[in-house]
C-alpha cells in the first residue's frame, strides 16, 4: 500500500514537472523576439552611424 503511494507521489511528480517544463519554453520565445528586435535595432543605428561619418 504505501509502495503505490510512494509511486503516485512521483507520478505527480513528474507530471508537474513536465508541466513546468512545457512552460519554459514559451517564455524562451518572446525572450528571442525582444533579444532579435535589440540586436537589429543597434546594427540599423550602426549602420546609419556608419553612412554619416564618411560624409563629414
């Protein structure tokens, strides 16, 4: 009896865990998104920095 108890504690276990794994990911998503937006957003002031200093 308290063997099955034992293996239904760790099948909860494993189920939050998963859940909580699941999860991760989607916020993985939007993190690159607004890493992607960074990145492009200072090449551009770069690029744009670039084009303006030959022409001094």
């Amino acid at each position: 009896m308290a063997d099955n108890q034992t293996e239904t504690r760790q099948e909860r276990r494993e189920k939050k865990l998963k859940q909580k794994r699941e999860r991760i990911p989607q916020h993985g998503k939007g993190l690159v998104r607004i890493y992607k937006e960074a990145i492009l957003k200072r090449i551009n002031k770069l690029r744009n920095e670039k084009e303006k200093q030959p022409g001094k």
